[in-house]
C-alpha cells in the first residue's frame, strides 16, 4: 500500500515519536514503507512522514547510483543515535516532506547508532559520508527536526512563501502527499 506523504505544516512532523513495543509486527509496514518511498523516488521515508508518530524508519541508497550506497538497504526501529564525529560537512538535502526545496546542511561525517530490524535483531554499527547521512536526516524525523531547522534565519525568511504555499498544498509533486488540516 502506498501511503500519502505527509507535508509541511502537519504537527506530527515536529512531534518526538514514540518508541515501538518490542515483538510488535512491522513486516507490512516496513513493506508498505519501502513501496511509498520507492514511489516517490525517495532514498529515506520516516514513519512521521506517513502520518505515524513511531521511531521507525526505511532507507534506500541504490537510487543514488554510487559505490557508497548501492547496498544501502535498512530498516531501523528505535534507533538511538550513540555519537556523531568527524568533520561537518554541507550537502544539499531535500525531503519528501518538503517538495521542492534543496538547501545545504552541515552534518557531522560519521556516526554511531544502536537499533533494531524489523525482526527485532539488535545492531550497533558505525557509518560514514552519504550513509551518515541520509541516517542522521531520517533520524531527525523521528526526533520532530526537519532539514529546514537548520537553515539560517535569513534563509528561512526567504524560503517562507514556498513553505507557505507546500501547507497549502500548492506545490508540483508526483507522488500523493496529505496536506495539514487547518483547524
């Protein structure tokens, strides 16, 4: 099942998602998860990004069609980010989120995570350069953080109409998104 992509302005993506019960049954899920972002050419989704606030999240780096990431595919469920080092680092990030908009984002190059697989093996691994990253902006998501936190004051004043307009939904995207409902 593909689900709607859940845009800017929606509280449950500033919202700090809550841990997953241990054993709970994510394969359909997960499975639904990798068919949405695939759908949307994405290379990480995030369960707050399809309307869910739990600490879960996908990643693909095969569409990248680098030697880094062309192997790049993982679940992570209630991961815990241990310690970020090495030098930061800007790339231009964008999000499924957050159509659109690409702005450089200084990250630190490397980390260590402990998490779980969506058979609830437990890992604790080391990853570097585009890896690293994409962990730490699907991380983010789960934490509420979106890559436009980041920006500077100035950017963000600059960057307000489009923001404006994406709760609005008054964006080109090709994929379905949910747009926030204006109480």
């Amino acid at each position: 099942m593909i689900y709607p992509i859940v845009v800017y302005g929606d509280p449950v993506l500033k919202k700090k998602a809550a841990e997953i019960e241990k054993g709970t049954d994510l394969t359909q899920l997960v499975e639904d998860m990798y068919e949405t972002m695939k759908g949307a050419h994405g290379i990480g989704l995030a369960a707050p990004q399809i309307g869910k606030s739990i600490r879960l999240f996908v990643v693909d780096g095969r569409p990248l069609e680098d030697e880094e990431t062309n192997d790049f595919v993982k679940v992570f469920v209630n991961p815990e980010i241990v310690e970020e080092f090495g030098e930061e680092w800007a790339f231009e990030e964008g999000c499924l989120s957050i159509p659109n908009i690409r702005e450089d984002v200084e990250r630190p190059e490397s980390l260590k995570i402990k998490y779980y697989d969506e058979k609830w093996e437990y890992h604790e691994e080391e990853f570097d350069g585009m890896k690293a990253r994409i962990i730490q902006h699907e991380y983010d998501h789960i934490e509420g953080i979106l890559f436009t936190d980041y920006l500077t004051p100035l950017k963000k004043r600059m960057l307000k109409g489009k923001l404006t307009n994406i709760t609005k939904g008054k964006m080109k995207v090709e994929y379905r998104v949910a747009i926030p409902v204006k109480k």
